[in-house]
C-alpha cells in the first residue's frame, strides 16, 4: 500500500470537497421541514398504538381481574 505525505492528502482532500454538489438553501430547509413531518406523523402513529394496546390490555384485565 502506497503511503502519502501530508501535503499530498491535503491536497487529495481538496480535490474530492471540490467534487461535492453542496445542497442550496432551499433544498435544506425543504428537507428539514419533511423530516419534521415525518417524526410527528411518527410519533402521533405510535401513540395511537400505545392507546390501543393499553385500552385492549385494560380492558382485558378488567374481565380476568
């Protein structure tokens, strides 16, 4: 394996940042806001689950309580 000096990778690290295709402002915030979304749609879906795990749970411990 080909070792390289610092000055290289330094360079080498340059070179590939330049090849990144950063996202524009409006990209970000339009991601941002769905990702939002989608953990409160998330996090409504599991506590109606929790609810009605615990509603059946109640409810079947009141008829074999």
């Amino acid at each position: 394996m080909a070792r390289t000096n610092p000055l290289q990778f330094i360079q080498q690290v340059r070179a590939e940042v330049a090849k990144v295709v950063w996202p524009t402002r409006r990209e970000v915030l339009l991601t941002t806001v769905m990702v939002f979304i989608m953990a409160a749609l998330t996090a409504v879906f599991f506590a109606l689950v929790d609810l009605g795990i615990r509603s059946g749970l109640q409810g079947l411990l009141s008829i074999f309580g």
